[in-house]
C-alpha cells in the first residue's frame, strides 16, 4: 500500500502537470470506486472544475478545485494516478478517466480495486478521524507519550494506526523501529520516555529519507506494485533494513532478520538490535 512519502511523491509529480488544468468529461467505469457523492452528482461535479491546489493528509491525496471543493484520492493497495494522451483508451484496470483541457486525460486505475474517489466541500468529513502528520511541529515526543501512555498494544500497531499519527504504514514502521531500536512487539506503554524521543525522531527521519527517494516500490509488477505517476518506481527499497529482508543479515550486527506477524501484518526486525527480553510489560 503507498505510504505517506509515496503519496507525497504523486503529489509532487502530479501538481506541475494538473495545476490550471480544466476537466472537460468524466467516465466512471467502476462505480464503487467512487465513495461520494454518486457517480452522477461526481461526473457532474468534476466537470468543468479546475486543478487548483494539492496537498495531503496521511495517505489521502487533496486535489483542490477552484470551484471550492476538494477531490480526495486514497490509493489502497494497488490504484494509481496518471496522465495519458486523451487518445488513449482505459485499460482493465481503470476506473475512472478525467480528459483534460490539453489533450491528454487523467486515469485512476487500480487492479485491486480498494482505491476510492471523494468529492466534497468539507474535506474534514474524511478526514476528521486522522491523528497528526508526522512531519508537523505537533509530532512530538511529548505528544506520542501521551498517547502511548498505558496501552497495552505492540509498538507496530500504535504506529499503524493512523488516528495516533496519520501516514504511517507496515514498511515505515518497521524500519522506524528499526533505526529507534524498539522490538516491534513491545507493549507501547512500556517504552521509556528516551526511547519515545528516538521513535518520534526515527518515524521523521525515515519518512522524509523515503520522499526524497520518492518512496519503495517492490516487486516487477507495473500494476500491483507502487510506480510514480510517470510509471518509474521510487528508489528507497534499496535503502530498507529489515522490510522484506527476512533471513539477511542485519545491516549493524549480521544476524539474520527475522520475521513475525503483528496487527495481521507481516513485521521484520532484528532482535539483536530490537531486543524483546528484559523490558517491562
């Protein structure tokens, strides 16, 4: 599933191409990808809009129209944004296409059909549940203290969930608590308060390590894997610790990286480095 720094990546991508662009026509050839308003009221509300501001909450993509509302995108798995010549037709796998005032189209596809399109006034009616951004100021030590305080919940889920900090995903939180030396497993309430000001810092660093490197794509697969919206991958696999690397050596120790299941997701850590023994909880 793209993660904050692959949507960031789509986001800066996109926004020089759409911005000033006018939707001329709408097709919806998946109607459920469409979660709000209908599929009428959408096509009838894109038409005629035009790309104005971008900006993103978590994983959420905010494509801002001059007209006042916001078309919220969320990827999922597999869905993908982007730009063809208006000649080309949808593949299988699209679900939406938006042509545009220069002769080339917009398309939504998505295999696995989990992505889903938002059009609305209130973008806070989406959003609302979102805990904060983890490269904002209120991301801070004092504020992930407070929430972990008491939990009871592994470390991973915590981080997984997105009303405690919006954005974060299965590979940024592995390699998160790799580079804090946190044990995915370990109850949240457990940490000490130095190692909170580690994860908070790791959670940033790895974040913004990964934008710069316009995020991971793993696997060969154009349509199941994440590609930027110019179809090349992200080049940030290549700097991953433990994600994925499950019986590799640990990049500081060697010993082989292991794997466990938490929050029903695959979790890699080393546990020389991330050791689980002889903390409380």
């Amino acid at each position: 599933m793209p993660e904050l720094p692959e949507v960031e990546t789509y986001l800066r991508e996109l926004e020089p191409t759409l911005t000033g662009r006018r939707v001329t026509a709408v097709q919806v050839f998946w109607p459920r990808t469409i979660a709000t308003p209908s599929v009428d009221a959408f096509c009838q509300g894109m038409g005629g809009q035009v790309f104005a501001h971008f900006g993103r909450r978590g994983k959420f993509m905010l494509l801002g129209l001059a007209g006042g509302d916001t078309l919220i995108v969320h990827l999922r798995m597999t869905g993908r944004l982007h730009l063809e010549p208006a000649s080309t037709g949808p593949s299988p796998h699209t679900h939406v296409v938006m042509a545009l005032d220069d002769g080339r189209a917009l398309h939504y596809t998505d295999t696995r059909k989990f992505g889903r399109l938002w059009l609305v006034s209130d973008p806070e009616t989406v959003l609302g549940h979102l805990g904060p951004e983890p490269l904002d100021t209120d991301f801070t030590a004092a504020y992930l203290t407070g929430r972990l305080a008491g939990r009871r919940a592994s470390i991973k889920a915590l981080l997984l969930d997105q009303g405690v900090v919006a954005g974060v995903g299965n590979i940024y939180a592995d390699e998160a608590l790799f580079l804090a030396g946190i044990h995915p497993a370990r109850p949240a309430g457990s940490l000490a308060p130095a190692e909170v000001e580690r994860l908070c810092g790791a959670v940033t660093s790895v974040l913004q390590q990964a934008i710069e490197r316009q995020g991971s794509s793993l696997g060969d697969s154009p349509w199941q894997n994440y590609r930027r919206p110019n179809g090349q991958p992200g080049s940030f696999q290549d700097e991953h610790k433990v994600f994925q690397r499950t019986g590799q050596p640990c990049v500081r120790c060697g010993q082989p990286i292991q794997r466990m299941v938490i929050a029903q997701r695959g979790t890699h850590f080393c546990p020389h480095c991330q050791p689980l023994a002889g903390h409380p909880g």
